[in-house]
C-alpha cells in the first residue's frame, strides 16, 4: 500500500507541476508582440528620415543642375 501511496503522490506533484509550469508559460508570454511594434516604428522612423533626406538632398541637385547653361531639368 506505501508503494501505490507513493506513486500516486509522484504522479499528483508531476501534474501539479506541469500545470504550474504551463501557467508561468502563459503569463510569460503577454508581452511577445512588443518586439515586433518596436521594429515597425523604428522601421517606419528611419523610412520618414529617408524621404526627408531625399526631399532636401533632390532640391539641391535639382537647383545645380539648373544652373547648367543649356541644362534642361524635369
């Protein structure tokens, strides 16, 4: 009978156990998302400082090339 007693007490902690273990999973995983909004503003921020560059970067060439004798520029 100590035998049974002892296996059925195993068995109980282990179930116990794993269910303690898979609620801590859980709770773990409430914040796996962030990562992904944070690359999605850093992505979007350095692609608005791009365009911004480009804008003021194709003003000023635009404004050389037009000093060109005889240059056309569109």
């Amino acid at each position: 009978m100590n035998l049974l007693n002892a296996v059925a007490l195993r068995v109980a902690l282990a179930v116990q156990n794993r269910g303690q273990r898979l609620a801590a999973d859980l709770r773990d995983r409430g914040d796996r998302g962030s990562g992904v909004v944070e690359t999605i503003i850093l992505v979007a921020g350095f692609a608005g400082l791009a365009f911004a560059v480009y804008l003021a970067v194709s003003s000023k060439v635009h404004g050389w090339i037009n000093e060109i004798p005889g240059a056309t520029s569109r």
